[in-house]
C-alpha cells in the first residue's frame, strides 16, 4: 500500500512540474504586427489595426485630404466615417476579418 501511494505522489508532482511547461509549449504565439482591436459599432464587428489596417487608413486619408493623425485621437464621428469607408474599400484578401 505504502509504494501505492508514493507512485502516485510522485505522479502527481511530476504532473505538477510538466503541465506548465505543457501549456507554453502549446500556446500559439500572437501575431506581432496586430497592435490592439478596434469594435465598428455601426457594423458591428471587430477589426484588427495591423500595418495593414494602418495603410488603408492613411489611403483613407490622403483621398479625403485630411492631414495624418493618429487613429485612437479622432472623434468619434471621423472614426465611424473612416470605418464605412473602409467597408467600401475592403481588402482583397477579406479572409483574415
């Protein structure tokens, strides 16, 4: 009884050990390029602001003629424009979204 009971302490913390290790190794590595999720309420989806994401919106605009400035400082109302626009002008490889 007494080496029952070793085995399966030492199962145990042997498992204890391992199981960490278990899970970093299968944790997929984020994708470095995303930098932070973006929710269009009028669309109701989410959009991933990546390089990407980050030369369409300077598409957007240098065609409306509006001087660089960052995404996240725009009012509210110019980033619900930028995002109908960018529903209008999608990327061609649209599988990602």
């Amino acid at each position: 009884m007494r080496k029952i009971h070793r085995y399966v302490q030492s199962l145990v913390i042997a498992s204890a050990l391992v199981a960490p290790a278990i899970v970093f190794a299968g944790a997929a590595p984020q994708d470095a390029s995303v930098q932070f999720r973006v929710y269009d309420r009028d669309h109701r989806d989410y959009h991933n602001w990546d390089d990407r994401e980050d030369r369409a919106y300077r598409n957007y605009l240098a065609e409306q003629r509006r001087e660089y400035r960052e995404y996240h400082k725009q009012n509210r109302r110019e980033q619900r424009h930028y995002w109908s626009w960018r529903h209008e002008h999608p990327d061609h490889d649209e599988h990602e979204r």
